[in-house]
C-alpha cells in the first residue's frame, strides 16, 4: 500500500493538483450523472417479508350466512391440501386470524368472512411466489366471494400499496367515479386484489312518506320517523336501576321475535295530533333501493377509497405514477378530486422524516467541524465527499438490483457521519504541516501520502464489517448494506484527489494562522 501511495497515487495526486478545473468538472459530471441514474434504480417503502407465510381472505356478498362462507372456505382448503408445497394451513370463519405478523391486525366479527393461514414447506421466495401465482390464478373468479391472496410485507401497515381515494359529496357520482379508477388500476399491469367498496351495494327499505296525506290527517313527519324507529329498533323509555346500583335500560318496540321483515310494517300505527292511530301503510310506502354498504369520509368529505395490491416484479412508485398520468387525463366534474393514499403516501411522510434527520445531522456536523478547524471554509471542503457517497450509493443498488428503499435511505443517512471522517483526517494532517512550515501544496501532498493506508484500511474493514448483512440476500437489510458499501468505495477514491484540490483552493498560503 505505501508503494502505490508513493508511486501511481503520488502521480494522479500531482495531475489532479495541477489540473484542478478538471478534476472539478469530472467529479461533478459523476455526481450528476449519477442523479440520472437514480429513476432506473427506483424508490420503494418496504420489500416483501422473506416468510414461509401468506394468507387468503375470504369475503362473501353481505348477509351471507356463516354457512355459506365456511362451505367456500372448505373449498379453499380442499385445493390447498392438494398442494404439496403447502405445509400447514388453519381456517377461522367468521373472523380473521389471531394476530400472526406484527404488521397485520385481525378483522372484526362477520358472517362474511374468512381466513387462512398458510405455511409453505419450502422457504425460497421464488418457490414462495410461483405457489401464490398458481393459487390466485386459481381463484381469480370464484362464484360468489372474493378469494384474495395476501403475501406478507415488510414495514408498518398499510391499507394498500396502490390506495386512490375519489373526494366529493355525492354517492352516485362518487360510485361512477369509483368505477373508473377501478377500470383504471385494472388496467395497469401488475396490480393484485382489486378492491372497490363501492361496488359493493346493499338493498336498503325505504320508508317514503306521502307528504300531502299526512298533513291532512295530522301526523307530523318527526313522529313517523320516531314511531319507525322505536317499532324496528326500540327506543330507550325509561332506565331501571337495581339493588346492586346498576342501571338497565328499558327499551320498548314490537314484538320480533327474529330478524324484522317488511311485513312487520303492517303492525305499526302512527299518531295523529288527535290521538287517533294510523296505520303506517295509509301515509307511507315501503321502496327497495341499493345503498353503499359504508360511508367513507376523508378531511371531513364523502369519499371511495378504491386499492390494489402490487405483483412481483413491479415497482410500486413506477404503477403509482402511470396510474397518476391516467387519472390526470380523466375528466372530473367540478367538486370531485382524488388523492394518492396507500405506499406513496407513507413514503413521503416516512423519508420526509428521514430527511429532517439528515438535515439536523448535517449542520450537527458542520457545526463540530467549524469548531474543530475555526474556519467556515475548511468544513465545506469536509463536505465534498457527501455528493460522491450518494454517487456510490446510486450506483451500488443500481448493480445489484435493489430499489431505493427505506432502510437504503438510513444507509445513506449514515454514510453522512461516516464519509466525511476521511476528509477530516485529510485536512487536519495538512493543517498539521502547515503549522510546521510547509507550504499548501507540499501539505497536500504529503497529507494525501501519508494518509492513504489508514483511509484504504478503515473503509475496507467498514465494508468488510457490512459484508455478511449484505451477502445475505435480505430485501430488508442487504439495501442498506450496499448503500454503505457503495458510498464508502467511491467516496473514498474521489475523496483522495478532490479534498487536496478543495483544500489548495480554498486555502491561500497566507492562512496559516487560522489554521
């Protein structure tokens, strides 16, 4: 190593000193350039769980019995027992499943739906992923319910990779709207589990009052509403406290003895101003109409969330933009608006945090390093070697493969206390040498000397260290580490030959006291 820094280095050290405007323009047309690579490497949140693991919900229409859904999900289990990559499955009907991922929460009780546990046999995500493929392909249109496969992901939850909320206050526009955003994620390759609540209509009774009728007979409007109420639903008369202190309340309506039925409305009576009882029938009719089976609001407006999930292979920021130049080109009435949920959204607020830390870190640093050399300019040549870990950074994931995820973004994050340390170990053995007598140039070079095996040697036991989580294979961790690795390699090459040209820039020889 003392060698090569005596000979080959000495001589690109001296050319790039005595070429500055060069060495300059090269570094930046590398830091550019690799900005430019960044929209073929991608930005994701999470990888996929690297888990032997899926799950496979279960929805039937509303009002299907418990069982109508345990018979589908019979059927479900009969098709995985003749799988024999699966290893183990269990069934809850009625519910979701105890809570198996720490980033997935049971669903509330319901006669419509169901769930499965699945454990593969092998552990491969290749394996893994063709089984999940073979059964969706199997269950794309099952009669009668709604077989979805749910691979397990990594981060905190999310109501969707893809999630679309159409805002406005009208249901049936926003239904129509909601259809077309369906039409829309249906479209794009590589979307999963379509999910548009809307779609989802159920029949509503309808009690409409003839206005006119009533009033003649003298039966304000408030008293059928209140009269409907308490015969269906029961209406809270009075409260009954017992010896214990408890209070009960006593609730008052017809006697239904099951589920009501439309021919209960012809045992209700309403009263007249005059006390005389009316038979509902003789002011009112009863109308079936199809009704949203939730009201979804958002920033206190009517809105329909419509989702899909994200196939293997696909970038979810890449569908997420093709789906926002579509949705763009669609024609919305005026008052009606939608806004991009899902991946996208938590992506912005969780490397919006991401770089307000980054942000505090960088003038923590240049802080300590104004105080450390008391100079404003000698931290700006510090800093030079940040552009260029980022530069490695790019290229690093760009090579093996992996998208700028979250826990890339912590490696860079990193890698801002870690780069610089060259820098600061370049600039202040040349400070060291100038105090002694030495000119600029004669510093820099002896600095950059000198200081070579020790800059080689710790970021090669640094990316040394980083090795094992990156050789690994994990989509979560390996990201990270080659991140580091990246930015620290490249850094550290250009660090040796632009720092000394920063530093002949920005410090004149008559400076050596500040120093």
């Amino acid at each position: 190593m003392n060698r090569f820094a005596e000979g080959p280095y000495r001589r690109m050290l001296n050319s790039a000193v005595t070429r500055p405007a060069l060495v300059l323009t090269t570094a930046l047309v590398v830091f550019v350039g690799s900005l430019g690579l960044f929209p073929l490497v991608g930005v994701s949140l999470f990888p996929k769980a690297e888990k032997p693991q899926f799950l496979i919900n279960i929805d039937t229409p509303k009002g299907t019995s418990l069982d109508k859904t345990d018979a589908v999900a019979r059927d479900v289990e009969a098709l995985l027992a003749a799988r024999p990559a699966v290893r183990h499955f269990a069934t809850n009907v009625g519910r979701g499943n105890p809570r198996v991922y720490y980033n997935e929460w049971p669903k509330n009780e319901s006669s419509t739906h169901a769930q499965i546990f699945v454990e593969t046999r092998d552990r491969d995500a290749e394996s893994i992923a063709a089984l999940i493929g073979d059964l969706r392909a199997a269950f794309a249109r099952y009669p009668g319910a709604e077989v979805e496969i749910k691979a397990f992901a990594q981060g905190p939850p999310l109501e969707a990779p893809v999630a679309i909320k159409v805002i406005g206050d009208d249901m049936e526009a926003l239904r129509g709207l909601a259809r077309d955003v369906e039409a829309i994620l249906a479209g794009t390759p590589g979307t999963l589990n379509l999910d548009n609540p809307t779609a989802r209509a159920q029949t509503d009774l309808h009690v409409r009052i003839n206005r006119d009728k009533a009033g003649l007979l003298g039966i304000p409007l408030v008293e059928v509403d209140r009269t409907v109420r308490a015969s269906m639903a029961g209406l809270p008369v009075a409260t009954y406290r017992d010896r214990d202190g408890e209070d009960h309340p006593i609730v008052v309506r017809l006697p239904i003895e099951h589920r009501p039925s439309p021919d209960d409305f012809d045992r209700i009576a309403v009263a007249s101003k005059t006390g005389a009882r009316i038979p509902l029938r003789q002011v009112a009719t009863l109308d079936l109409q199809a009704g949203p089976t939730r009201i979804e609001h958002f920033d206190l407006e009517r809105a329909a969330t419509v989702t899909a999930d994200v196939g293997d292979g696909y970038n979810t920021e890449a569908m997420t933009a093709e789906i926002v130049e579509q949705l763009d080109a669609l024609a919305w009435p005026p008052g009606y608006r939608y806004y991009v949920a899902g991946e996208q959204e938590t992506r912005e607020e969780s490397f919006g945090g991401l770089g307000q830390a980054l942000l505090v870190a960088l003038l923590g640093i240049f802080g300590v390093l104004v105080l450390q050399f008391r100079s404003f300019r000698q931290p700006v040549i510090v800093f030079a070697a940040i552009p260029f870990a980022i530069t490695g950074a790019i290229l690093a994931l760009l090579l093996t493969g992996y998208t700028f995820s979250f826990m890339a973004f912590i490696g860079l994050t990193s890698l801002v206390g870690i780069v610089v340390n060259n820098s600061i170990i370049l600039v202040d053995y040349a400070n060291h040498l100038r105090q002694e007598g030495r000119s600029v140039v004669e510093a820099i070079h002896e600095a950059g000397e000198t200081r070579f095996t020790p800059i080689l040697l710790t970021t090669l036991t640094t990316m040394g260290g980083l090795l094992p989580l990156t050789l690994q294979g994990s989509t979560l961790w390996s990201p990270m580490g080659w991140a580091i690795i990246g930015g620290l390699l490249v850094s550290m090459v250009l660090t040796l030959l632009v720092v000394p040209v920063l530093y002949k820039l920005f410090t004149p020889e008559a400076a050596v006291e500040a120093v």
